[in-house]
C-alpha cells in the first residue's frame, strides 16, 4: 500500500463533515437517500436504469451469474451510438450542443446532436467503405480531437470493437495493443497538439504499423499540418479521412446488437509484463455509465459538463463519451495540456463555456496547489456547482483545496472510486445525498455491495476491497485469455471480485482507499505495472537485471524509482541513467519514464531467489526497512539504502 503509518493516522481522524449545501440537494437528480435499500434488490434497480435507455428488443433475463461470467440483459438488442445520439433526435435535445470542443492553439468547433449524428454516420460509412464489419476491432489512436468520440461512436454503430490507444503510448505498446487484439485498421491523426508543438501521430503509427501484419488501412485524420507532405501517406494502405468523408453520405443505419456483444477493448496495465485487454459489452456497460453519469455527477439538461480525461483511458470511455452522451449532455472536450499557454487554461475554459460540472484526477488537483491560487482566481468560476475527482486516492489537502479555491466552498465533491475494469463508477458520494468527508470516497453505489475482506475472505476492517455482487459494466474476460481473467481477478475468494486495492473503514462505515495492493503503480492517475518498466529496462544492453518500486510524489502521487544491476558488474553513471530514463520513455510512453535510477551491485533477494521488491519500496520511501530476515545476504539491502540516501540528499 503506498501509505505509511502516519500519513494513515492523519487519514483516519479526518473530521471535517461536508452536507450537500440545501438548495443543492432540493434540486438533486437523487436527494432520497431511501435509494439505497430501493437499490438492495439490485435486478430490479437496475434492470429500472436499463428501461431508460431504448432497446430495439427488449431483454429475457436481467442477470445470468456463473461465477465468474455475467450476462446482463440477455436476449436484448440495442446500438450504443443510437442511444448516445439517434435517441436525442426528435425532441428538444435535438438541436442542443453535444459537444464543444477546443483545440490548444485556440480553434474551437461544437456540434449540436443532429450535426453529431451527421458526422458519426459519416464516419461510420467510411469504415464500412474500408470494409469493417460487425465483430472486426477497429483500432485508435488519437488526440483528444472530436473525431476520436465520433470513430468511437462510428465503430458502436456498426458494431466493430474500438480498441483506443492513448496518444501518448509509444509505437511499441501501440503495435502491441494492435496485434493483440488483431485488429484490421487503425485510425489515427497526423499529428496532435501538445504544448505548442504537434505530436506525431502518424510517424509513430507507421513504425507500429510495420510490426502489424494485421492491418490494412491505416485512416488518417487530418489535424497536425501533414496533409502538406503527402510523401508520407503509404500508397494503398493510408487514407486522408476528409477525402474519404466526401465520397460518403451521412447516413449510416445502426447494427442491432446483442446486449452482450463486445462494445471495446482497452488496454490496461497488470502485474505481469504484458497488458490485459479488458472486454466490456454493451447493455450492461451503457446502463451503469448512464445511470452513474445522471446522479453521481447530477446531470440535468442545462449543465455544461467538463470531464479533463482522455479518450485513451476508461475515464474517457465511460464519462466523456458514452455515459454524458447517453444522458444527452453538454460535453467540454479540451486537446491539450493545462499549462499551455499558461498555467490558467482550464479555468479559462470553464469561464468562457460556463462549466458546471468539473470532473479530473488528484494529480492534476496538486499540480494546480504548486501553481497558486493566483492561476485561478483571475477567471471566474462561479457557473460551477459540481466537482469530482477519480484515478488515485485524494489526500485531503487537495480535496481541501479543490473544495475551497475551485469549489468556492459551495460545490459539493464526488470522490469516485472505480477501475478500467469495473466500467463505470462504484464507490462515491451522491452528491444530493452524501456527507462527504475529505479524501473519503464514502460507499458503495446503489446495487453495488463492496466489502474489506482478508485472504481467508473474512470481512475485517482494514484490509482488501472485494466486490460481492456482480455489476452491469463489469469486465467480462480478458481478450483472448479467460484463465487470465479468471486468476487475476476471481481466484482469491469464490465468486467474489478483487480489485487489487486496500482500503479501510472509519467508526461511521466510510470507506476509505489506500491504495493498491499489487505490483501496479500509480503515476499521475495512470496505472503502469512494475514488470512493464522492468522488461523494457532490461532490453537495454547494459542492463543485467531491474526492480521498479514506487516513491511518494507530491504531484505525481507515485513516481517510478528503479534499482538496477548492470551487465559485467559495469558501474553505472548519470548519462547511462539518462538514457536509461529515455529507454523506458521510448518503449512505453512518456509515461512510464522513472524519476529515479540507483545503480546497484546486488539486488536484495530472498534465499530462493525471488527480489523483495517491499524492502526497495522502503528504501525509496525512505522508510525504516522492513523484516529482512528472509534475505539471502541482509548487507545488501542496508548498503542501497545507504547509497540512495546519499545520493536523494
Ligand atoms: C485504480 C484503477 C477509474 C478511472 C481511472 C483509473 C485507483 C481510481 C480512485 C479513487 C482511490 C482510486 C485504484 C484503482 N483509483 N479511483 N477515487 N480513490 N483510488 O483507472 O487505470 O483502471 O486504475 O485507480 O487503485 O484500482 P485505472
């Protein structure tokens, strides 16, 4: 767990109480808090959620559990995009914008839901023109433009599995993503702005490319400058999106789909070094992302709703793309970084759009607290009244401040606990029903049961969380490997999920998060496994051996700190960990690049041989270390220690 002792002292005797503010709660989607044992016969509430969404046939049975398969709503038919766009089409929300987007250099576009359903039939014409069909997965990877939700949406339309890369993914974990899930096309962009310069796309999607025998047409979107150098479009397999655009209509009749019928595919980090790819479906997964988009952020016809994640993480997925638009809400969608052209651009974009509803990661909470309040107090924020948080635990400093400078102390905040894997939102506040209490995600959702269990699977205090019920937008396997998905996440307990986190009740039944307790790290809100860092740094030719733990990062949350062995006891130096710090960068994504490199002559293992990665952790987190009394040779646990508190100062 990434908290020591103390700083889980300090958690726990939190006593600041937050009730939704009076007139909040009178005009909350939910403010009966009697939900909650409505919700106990959890079939019906919400086979009652899914009832709101159209459905060409209606389902035989709500759920069929076989532990560990879910079927949700089976014997039902329904099209994802038809419910996120067509279903808005003959009332009044017809006319209203869908989504405002804007680029980092300033240029802006918005498309109410009839020019949305335009676009998206558009583009799903052109998939088809390139002859994707139901059932083939289409791949993604690109910036945060508004063509990355309307190929989401075009590939939900016909019925092809989208399997979105993050732009910031290096060519290696894209063409690994690609083959994985064997997908015939990819769609990218020529390039994507980041901090004033373009990111190149396309140069990174053709050297994956080359390691894809899979694909056949790679569909580019023209966004960052290139459409000037047509040299780099690959005769036969690449094609401009505009130019295909202009030879289709608009008009594209939605797949009828099963309610199980896989809607993506997304990526996510584990602990070994090969990512999973988590499948979620389709009528179980648009039920929960839109029942939780209407009440756990409030969404009412006249928000203009902002959530700061990209398309490339589940974030995206659930609350940019299919639950808000599902709802028929106003969608914010934001291309590059938040200090560009200075360090006030987020509030500036909730000024001049009128956000309301606010929705982004701890990480980000801090680096705005590093950057002063000055950065925000210059714009004016008061059009807000909703803010939420997810991705990693919120230490209650931040939750503070995100409460008193962004909130104006009148926002209620939604502390939202939920995974890549889990689909949509499980554990949060109600924002018209809920005392929040700062760095407390609170309890369960309604319908969902979650409980802290230990490796007996009996129910403690502290300890792991586990969820007891199936829910409809849990995974349902891992591409291509079952018995991974069975082993990672049902083998611990019978028929009972587990996350991979810690998390600890306070004396009022509040659950509180802390942290996973895997070899998964978690950077900047971003899940990255100990083994993916360790294989890429063991590729290296100096490299004879890695151990990757995490270190407290007062932005970051976690940062990577690897201990490293070099091949022919070489010694190491600060130019080799430099580009030993680009390697890991170039192999996986920026991401994922260590913030610390101590070379090593050993590492400390266990007498049969296995590295004991806790005591690195204590050494990096400066911590008394740990038992080592099962260490083969104890000297060389104490001697790194030494070395790395010379060297941290
Ligand atoms: C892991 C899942 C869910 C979208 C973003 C991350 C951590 C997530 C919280 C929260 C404490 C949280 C957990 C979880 N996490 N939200 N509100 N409080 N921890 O998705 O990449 O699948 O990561 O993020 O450790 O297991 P992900």
């Amino acid at each position: 767990m990434t908290h020591d002792r103390a700083a889980l002292d300090a958690l726990l005797t939190e006593k600041r109480r937050f009730a939704p503010p009076a007139e909040f709660a009178a005009a909350a989607v939910v403010s009966d808090p009697s939900v909650y044992e409505r919700a106990e016969d959890f079939e019906a509430f919400w086979a009652g959620w899914a009832g709101e969404l159209d459905w060409f046939e209606e389902w035989d049975t709500v759920l069929e559990w076989n532990p560990p398969h879910a079927r949700w709503f089976d014997g039902g038919k329904l099209n994802v995009c038809h419910n996120c766009v067509d279903r808005h089409l003959d009332g009044p929300r017809r006319d209203r914008t869908a989504l405002l987007w804007e680029g980092e250099p300033g240029d802006r576009r918005s498309f109410t839901y009839a020019e949305l359903s335009r676009e998206v039939g558009r583009f799903a014409n052109v998939l088809r023109s390139l002859g994707v069909r139901k059932g083939d997965r289409v791949a993604i990877y690109l910036p945060m433009i508004p063509e990355a939700a309307f190929a989401m949406l075009a590939c939900a339309r016909i019925g092809a599995p989208h399997s979105v890369v993050f732009g910031g993914f290096s060519p290696d974990s894209l063409a690994d993503r690609i083959n994985d899930a064997e997908a015939g096309v990819l769609i990218t962009a020529d390039g994507g702005w980041r901090r004033g310069t373009t990111v190149p796309l396309k140069a990174n999607a053709d050297r994956a490319v080359a390691r894809c025998p899979g694909i056949e047409h790679v569909l580019v979107v023209a966004r960052g400058g290139l459409k000037d150098h047509p040299a780099d479009m690959v005769d036969g397999r690449d094609h401009w999106y505009h130019e295909l655009a202009a030879g289709v209509d608009d008009d594209c009749p939605a797949e009828v789909m099963d309610a199980e019928d896989i809607l993506y595919i997304l990526y996510t980090s584990g602990t070994t070094g090969k990512p999973k790819g988590v499948v979620h479906t389709t009528g179980g997964y648009l039920t929960q992302v839109h029942a939780t988009t209407r009440t756990v952020f409030d969404l009412k016809d006249d928000d203009i709703y902002w959530c700061t994640a990209d398309v490339g993480w589940v974030t995206g997925h659930s609350y940019v793309v299919y639950g808000p638009l599902a709802a028929g809400a106003t969608v914010v969608m934001y291309e590059g970084a938040p200090d560009w052209p200075d360090r006030g651009r987020f509030w500036k974009i909730c000024e001049d759009y009128g956000v309301t509803v606010f929705y982004t990661a701890p990480t980000a909470i801090r680096a705005f607290m590093q950057w002063g309040e000055e950065w925000v107090t210059r714009h004016d924020l008061t059009s807000l009244r909703l803010l939420g948080t997810v991705g990693e635990p919120i230490n209650p400093e931040a939750w503070m401040w995100y409460h008193r400078v962004i909130g104006g102390e009148r926002c209620p905040i939604v502390d939202t606990w939920w995974q890549t894997e889990t689909g949509g939102i499980m554990i949060t506040p109600l924002p018209g029903v809920t005392q929040t209490r700062p760095g407390s995600a609170c309890r369960p959702f309604p319908g969902i049961e979650a409980r802290l269990l230990n490796d007996a699977g009996e129910e403690v205090d502290a300890g792991y969380l586990a969820v007891t019920r199936p829910w409809p937008s849990m995974l349902r396997t891992i591409w291509g490997d079952d018995q991974r998905y069975r082993d990672t996440y049902w083998s611990r307990w019978d028929g009972v999920y587990f996350p991979g986190d810690g998390a600890k009740y306070d004396e009022d039944g509040y659950l509180w998060i802390l942290g996973r307790v895997d070899d998964v790290l978690n950077v900047a809100g971003h899940r990255i496994g100990t083994m993916e860092v360790e294989s890429a740094l063991v590729e290296h030719a100096a490299v004879a051996e890695a151990a990757v733990v995490g270190k407290t990062h007062a932005v970051k949350g976690q940062a990577i700190a690897a201990f490293v062995t070099l091949m022919g006891g070489r010694e190491g130096d600060e130019d080799l960990a430099a580009e030993l710090k680009k390697h890991v960068a170039g192999a996986i994504g920026p991401i994922a690049r260590p913030e610390a490199i101590l070379f090593a002559a050993d590492l400390p293992k266990t007498r049969s041989g296995k590295i004991m990665r806790r005591l690195l952790g204590d050494i990096a987190a400066g911590r008394a270390l740990g038992d080592t009394t099962t260490l083969a040779d104890p000297a060389v646990v104490q001697s790194l220690k030494e070395r790395y508190e010379a060297k941290e100062g």
